[in-house]
C-alpha cells in the first residue's frame, strides 16, 4: 500500500525548486527520465532541474529497491522489449511483469511455503478449501528443491493411478519440473476435466522413472469418512481439515457412539492438512483442556498458544491414531496434541514433517502473498517442521478400502483390544 502511494506521488510532483550540483537528486531525476523512455547510452545532461521537496531517504522509504536496482530492472525490461524476437507482436501486460517481479523476490528467500499468488491463483485456492476443484486429487510440496507427493486423496484420479506419498515429480507430460515451485507444478498438472496429463515419477526403491497417465476429473472433496469396524469398535478417517470438517467429524462421532463404539481409530494417514484452527476443534472432541499447540515465530502476533474448547468435548473412549509420511500440517498438530497428551497412541510410519504457519497477506489488486510466520510446536515443546512425527508402534503399509488387506488398520484394531481390555 505504501509503495503504490508513494510510488504515484513520485511522479506526480509538479511543483519543482532549483537544484544545482545535487548528487542525490540526479540520481533521482535519472531514474525518472530512464522510467520514460531513455537508454542507458543516453547521456544525461541537465544543467538546471526542478524537484519537488524529495529527499533519497524518501525515495528508500516507498521504493521496494534501491536506485541502482530500479536502474537496473529498467534496463532488462527495455532490452527485452527492444530485442526479444516476439516482444512487439507479443507485448507483455503490465499486471505479468508486476507479478513475475514479485514472485521472483518471494521466492528469493528459498521457503517453498512463503509464496506469491496471482487474483486466479488465489480464487482457485479458495475454491480448493470450499472442496470442489479441477484435477488430479493430491497434495505437493517443495522439499530441499524436489517437488514432491505429500499425499494423493482418497478415491482421487491421482490414488487410483497409483501415486504415493513421498514421490518425487520429475516431469509432467514432456516438461521436466525439476527447480519448478509447488504452486507452478499444481498449475501445470490442473486443466478441464476429462483431459489427461502424464505424470513421471521418481520413487524410493525404484531404478526407472515410473510415468502414470491420469485423467483429470472435477475433484469433490469429502473430508470424513466413518464406519463400525466391529461391534465396539468405531473408525473415522480425516482426508483433510477443511470448512465444516470439525462438524462433519462430531456428526460421524455421535453417529458411531450411538452404534456402541466403545473405542475409536481416527485415520489421519494421507492426510495433507489444512486449515489450523479446525485442527484444534478435531483436538477439542477428544481432550478435556489443556494445550493443542504452540506456534512461534519473529513477530509477536505469530507467537500464539491455542487451547482446548472445553464445550467442544465428546468422548474419553480409547483412541489409536493412524499416521503415515503422507500425514503433514494439521494431521500432525492433532496427532501430536493427542499422543503428547498422552491420550492416544500413534501407529503407522513417521509423518511429513510440515510444521509450519502460513499466513495469507491480501494484496490491492486481489494477489496475494503467503509467508510461514511460525513454526508448530506440540504440547511438551516437539518441533515438527522438518521433523515429523514417530509412531508409538511402528507397521508398514498402505491404506487400503478393503479392512483385512490394511496391516496398519488391522494393527490398530489389535492395539485397541488391549486398551480395551486394560480399561
């Protein structure tokens, strides 16, 4: 905001004083004369200049740059516009170059989760959380420079293709990806419905690319999904924590309670997240009071600590959380609070490893930008960026539709015999 203003008043100076000798100001007035027009090879002659009152420390203050980098930016874009083969029968718009400016300075601090987003970018992201969007039906992310699967959603193209976590995206149909950012990669692999992409793959284990074509279908997000595993024994799986998910999860509880569940299994496996204050009201259904999660960061509006809703509270019955490397931010807030809390124990494999807050700063033209403010941490002081989280009983596998061919869930059902029986 500060820019934009101050960036038009600028320019908009009318009134002008005499100035002689001024290093400071013929810099300034360079740059002006550069902004309309003149090249580099241009010299600059000005015996006289009016100025308006504007010193460089004002300049500094609304300019995002300093002078010689303005300079510079200025020369790249004549050059282009000058010389490129296509730049006078195919101009670029102003909005492209304004934005391409900005997303290459946010990605200059190399986190792949503080990102620009364009208006589009943005209103397809919102339509993402609403639950209904255009694509394959999995969540990446950027991890030491690959871009990689955090997970594919259950019964989306991309899981009945095969795809799994921790996959690396190497190329999709023939461009290879590689130093790509997540959020270009999503838009690459998004398109109309009933069109194909391939997608080629890097796995742990394998020798060869794995490539897998995928129809692209109109996704529908479905976040909970319960049933009686036996007659005392409820399960509800989390695909992600969206709007609404905190509600459709409690309706899911009251129904299986009143079916005799005297123990649950929350699957969170493949579960890639979401919004962090849905994570917290899951977390409320099962723990009386208490802390959730901590988040820490530079500023203190970062630096929050976020409790239990006591009315939002429903069952003590024992619990087994199914994790996986597919479960990452909100999986791991409500995962991490249950089994620090020591109130249920986490079975599966070690999850993602996404610990982090991401906070959306609206921008005047409807972009935006997202910056990780904090990091999470769990009750007892755990970081989870990066890290991830352990499993109390370590089992591999892969969920699985059908209950007696996933050796996790079956796990998980032994598991809570016992408990069951200890109770």
């Amino acid at each position: 905001m500060l820019y934009n203003s101050g960036h038009y008043n600028f320019f908009k100076a009318g009134a002008y004083s005499k100035v002689k000798n001024s290093k400071k100001i013929y810099i300034l007035i360079f740059i002006v004369f550069a902004s309309i027009g003149f090249f580099c090879g241009h010299v600059l002659k000005i015996n006289e200049i009016r100025a308006a009152d504007f010193s460089e420390q004002d300049f500094n203050r609304i300019s995002p740059f300093n002078v010689r980098s303005l300079w510079l930016l200025r020369q790249v874009r004549y050059i282009i516009e000058s010389y490129q083969v296509d730049a006078e029968t195919k101009p670029a718009k102003e909005e492209d170059l304004l934005h391409g400016a900005a997303k290459g300075m946010v990605e200059a601090w190399k986190d792949p989760y503080t990102r620009f987003v364009s208006p589009t970018q943005l209103k397809d992201e919102e339509i993402e959380l609403e639950g209904r969007y255009g694509g394959l039906g999995m969540y990446v992310g950027d991890r030491d420079g690959a871009i990689l699967v955090i997970a594919p959603m259950e019964d989306s193209p991309a899981e009945r293709a095969g795809l799994k976590a921790k996959d690396q995206i190497v190329k999709v149909d023939n461009e290879v990806v590689v130093g790509w950012t997540s959020d270009r990669v999503v838009q690459k692999l998004r398109g109309e419905p009933d069109t194909k992409v391939t997608v080629w793959v890097r796995r742990e284990g394998e020798d060869e690319l794995l490539s897998f074509e995928i129809t692209r279908e109109i996704i529908k997000l479905k976040s909970v999904r319960s049933q009686m595993l036996s007659d005392d024994i409820g399960y509800i799986k989390l695909t992600q924590f969206k709007h609404k998910t905190d509600d459709e999860a409690k309706t899911a509880l009251k129904d299986l309670i009143k079916q005799g569940a005297k123990a649950l299994i929350l699957d969170l496996r493949n579960n890639g997240g979401g919004l962090l204050d849905v994570s917290v009201k899951i977390a409320s259904m099962f723990l009386k009071n208490g802390l959730v999660v901590e988040t820490k960061g530079r500023s203190e509006r970062a630096n929050e600590k976020y409790y239990v809703d006591k009315k939002t509270f429903m069952t003590d019955m024992p619990m087994i959380v199914l994790i996986n490397g597919g479960s990452a931010s909100a999986s791991e807030i409500v995962a991490g609070a249950l089994n620090d809390r020591g109130r249920a124990k986490l079975l599966g494999e070690k999850s993602f490893g996404k610990g982090s807050v991401q906070t959306l700063f609206p921008l005047t033209d409807g972009s935006g930008v997202y910056v990780t403010i904090a990091r999470y941490y769990t009750p007892s002081g755990k970081v989870i960026d990066h890290v991830g989280l352990t499993p109390d009983i370590e089992v591999k596998g892969e969920p699985d539709r059908d209950v007696n061919k996933d050796a996790q869930l079956l796990a998980a059902m032994s598991e809570i015999k016992k408990s069951m029986r200890r109770k």
